[in-house]
C-alpha cells in the first residue's frame, strides 16, 4: 500500500475556492481503480508546541493499492483539468510518497 501526504499552500483566502473544486473531483477519484483513501483536511490548533499552523495550506491524505495505481491516478482526465482549474490559485504543492516500514 502506498500513502500519499500532499501539502498544498494556495494564495490568501482561497481555500473555500480549493475546498470547493477539490471536493468536486472527489466521488471520481475515489472510483479509480486502486484508490483506497482521497480526503483534504485543513489544519486544527492541536496546542502542541511544534505545530505549525497554516490557514491557507491544505493537506490531502491518499492511500493507493499500489505506485501504478497513484501513476494511473494522475494521468486520468479528471486530474489534468482539477490540475488547470487550481493553477491560479496554488501558490506551492510538496509531496510525500510513503510504504510501511
């Protein structure tokens, strides 16, 4: 199984815009083949110390069957125009692609 951790910082005030595109092409990604988990989340002042929080940074949690599956899963069209209607307004993306240890 393969987890993803994709942080996505867009501009100032757009993460209901995001939020609303994103959630969008959600029920299609979750019916691709291989794909097990697909959710946004925004961060929750926890009080921890080391937290940082970030009001316009949202991040998404996936899990996939496999790396083919994750590959599969950006090149459907369905990614390539959510990929066109955020670029306006993603400021930064980092990934973490991840297996059991």
């Amino acid at each position: 199984m393969i987890h993803v951790v994709a942080s996505i910082r867009v501009k100032p005030g757009s993460v209901p815009e995001f939020l609303e595109i994103f959630k969008s092409n959600v029920p299609r990604v979750r019916a691709e083949k291989g794909c097990l988990e697909y959710a946004p989340t925004i961060d929750v002042d926890s009080g921890l110390p080391p937290q940082h929080l970030d009001e316009n940074r949202v991040t998404i949690l996936e899990k996939w069957e496999s790396l083919e599956s994750l590959h599969a899963h950006l090149r459907t069209p369905h990614m390539l125009a959510y990929r066109e209607r955020v670029k306006g307004i993603v400021e930064d993306l980092s990934l973490a692609v991840l297996e059991a240890a």
